[in-house]
C-alpha cells in the first residue's frame, strides 16, 4: 500500500481579498488564526492575497512543514475587482477580469442579459482563447502552491439553461455545447501541464478527464447532487455509482497524484455536526482522499465557529495537530462491505467502520477503543454515522 497516514485532514478555507483572516486588517500576519490553519494536512485557499502576500504560505509552511497548499480558483470574474493588497496590473482577480471582459470574449450571460448563472459571473468556457488566457495566468501564479482546485469549473450542459449562446459566439446551442465541452478540457490540459506533478482537482462532477484531472471535491457530503432527507442513496451516490452513472469516490480512476476531497456541512447543534464529522471523515478514509468540514468564510464569526473546532477524531491517539502523520497509520488493504452494509477498512493502529444504511448496525473487531471510551469488541455504529477506531 501507498505510505498516506490516515485520516487525512483537510481545510476548504477561504481568505477575503485583504487576506483576512489569516492577515490582521493592518496587513500583519495573524499568527493565531495561522496556527490554527495549520494543522490541517491540506489547507485549500484563495490565490488572491498569496498573489501579493506569499509569506502567509511560508508561514504556514512554518507551522506545519507537512502542509499541502492548494491553490483555490473559481471560474467566475467579478463585476468590480477592487484589489486590496497590490497594483491592479499584478492582482489575479482583475488580470482575471480583464480577461474575461475586455481581453475576449470571456463573459458568460442569460438570454434576459444577465450574467450566467444570475450573479455569478461564469466563465464562458466556449472561447478557447479565454480558456488559454486563463489557463496561463493560473500557471503563472501555481508556482507556490502544492496544486490547484478550480471551482464553478462546469465541465457541460445536459440541456439549455438560457444561455446567450449567439452573445457567446455560436450559431447553435450544439455548436456551443461542443465548444464548451472542447474548452473545458483544452483549459484542463494547459494548466497540468503548466504545473506538472502537482495535482489538478475540480469542483463540478465526477469522471470527467481522468487522464489529466486527479480528482474531483464533493461538498454538502453525502447530499451533493441527491438532496436531504439523508437517504441512503445520498452515500452510494457520492461513494459509489451516481444517478447519472458516473462513478463515485471509490470507484475514481483519475490521474496520480491522486487527490480527492469530501465536504461534510455542520448541522443545527454540535451533536449533529459531530456526526456529520464523523461520516464523512470515515467516508474519506475509507479511500486516501482528503475530509473537510464546510467551506471557511472569511469573516470573524466563522473564524470563531469553525477555524477553532477541533475534533477528537482528528488527533486520537499517537497523532500531533499537524504531524501531517495521522493516528490510524497506512493502510493494510482497500475498505470493503460487510453482510450487514457497513463498510470498513483496516489500518496499521486502527480500524474505520461506516455505516450508510438507515438502521443501526453492529460490528466485532479485536479488543480497539474510541477516544471517549474503554477498549472493546463489540461495536454499535448508528445510521449515516463512522466510527474511527485504535488498537490496543
């Protein structure tokens, strides 16, 4: 097996424009709240303030030498870039601007003349002479991250959702469709090939480009694309086969270096949360991509509510807050399915069981232990719940 320590922690965070929170207003690095960033193995965050202020990475990197930094791109220009830590000839969002709206014809919009979709400000994938601006100007600034995430990166259209596809550049909406898609991948292979090794992850669906791409971000985990109520198809969907048949977090066969992520959302209450935690974090080590809990905003109530939960999950046992050596150890084999619907996997000072099904389930391991409890044989997992597991 691959050398990963697991469970693999992840941080879909997010920096305003002035680089708070992990700057201070005063443009001083924010020790603090960089501390706690960094214990997670694979911090994923804005470009924009790293653009100008690339020693928030160093100190990162600092804290935690293990730190993987993902550069995070969204596929979306804004109306009115306003950068607030450099000259606008070397800001990312107006080089991105500029692009998209004075450069080519790079602005996505709604037959009604609005922005497609309504306010977001989508890129117009079609013109592939945006996709190689673009592609190029995430190259130039990939150089200090560790790989990159693009987000709001659709990769097609099942049907016409009321784009101006004349205003794009095309006579039909087939004609545009087919570009679209022939611009998705031209972007993706530019920019892996501009960064190399490094891997290469999107936002938007599943098994698409799996040469090139190294795989894919689930948010909302298990509901993306399923809805609520928490349904079990809602799991098997996301883990397995989806409704539109493309495969799901264990059946990925994307490119190495391997890199996928699932997003769990707190719910109402920290005992809800928890276990939104521990589902998907047992979720995401029952293969060796990364778990994150919700997307950090920038503003000081997430700061307060979620850049300072930590779970025990995370470091149970012999781990260390970012270690980057995560407590269960390697991998000794690939997770499987149990007759009861459980899923486990087995690792060097532990064991992972989750349970997808819609009835509590039970399960027997050698004597293991929780982090708030004796050790034992015999295990309750409750409904749409995991249990992380130590040796004794």
């Amino acid at each position: 097996m691959n050398g990963i320590q697991y469970p693999r922690l992840g941080y879909y965070g997010a920096m305003a424009g002035n680089g708070v929170p992990l700057l201070n207003t005063d443009g001083s690095l924010n020790l603090t709240n960089l501390s706690k960033q960094a214990m997670w193995d694979v911090p994923i965050l804005d470009v924009y303030p790293v653009v100008h202020r690339p020693d928030i990475l160093d100190a990162l990197r600092t804290l935690n030498p293990f730190a993987e930094c993902i550069m995070y791109v969204v596929m979306r220009w804004w109306q009115n870039p306003n950068p607030a830590l450099g000259p606008r000839h070397e800001d990312f969002a107006w080089r991105f601007f500029e692009i998209t709206n004075r450069e080519t014809n790079g602005a996505l919009y709604q037959t009604d003349g609005a922005t497609y979709p309504a306010g977001d400000n989508w890129v117009n994938l079609s013109n592939h002479e945006t996709c190689t601006a673009l592609a190029d100007l995430i190259v130039a600034h990939a150089g200090r991250w560790d790989g990159v995430l693009l987000d709001d990166f659709c990769p097609g259209f099942g049907g016409n959702p009321g784009i101006d596809y004349v205003r794009a550049g095309h006579q039909t909406w087939e004609g545009f469709r087919a570009a679209w898609e022939m611009g998705h991948r031209l972007l993706s292979v530019r920019v892996k090939n501009g960064i190399g090794a490094k891997p290469l992850v999107f936002n938007y669906g599943v098994d698409v480009h799996p040469d090139i791409m190294s795989g894919g971000m689930r948010e909302g985990f298990p509901f993306q694309n399923v809805g609520e109520p928490p349904l079990m198809d809602g799991w098997q969907g996301n883990m397995l086969l989806n409704p539109w048949g493309k495969r799901g977090y264990l059946k990925e066969q994307y490119a190495e270096p391997h890199l996928s992520v699932l997003v769990s959302d707190p719910r109402a209450g920290m005992a809800m949360s928890a276990q939104r935690l521990r589902f998907g974090l047992g979720s995401a080590t029952l293969d060796d991509g990364i778990h994150s809990f919700k997307r950090g905003e920038n503003d000081a109530v997430w700061v307060r509510n979620h850049l300072d939960w930590w779970f025990p999950e995370y470091t149970f046992g012999k781990g260390q807050k970012g270690s980057g050596k995560g407590w269960l150890g390697r991998a000794l084999g690939e997770a499987y399915k149990l007759s009861t619907g459980v899923w486990t996997r087995d690792f060097e000072r532990g064991a992972v069981f989750v349970n997808p099904t819609l009835t509590v389930q039970n399960a027997s391991t050698p004597l293991m232990r929780k982090h708030d409890g004796p050790a034992k044989r015999a295990w309750v997992i409750p409904s749409q719940d995991a249990i992380l597991l130590q040796r004794q």
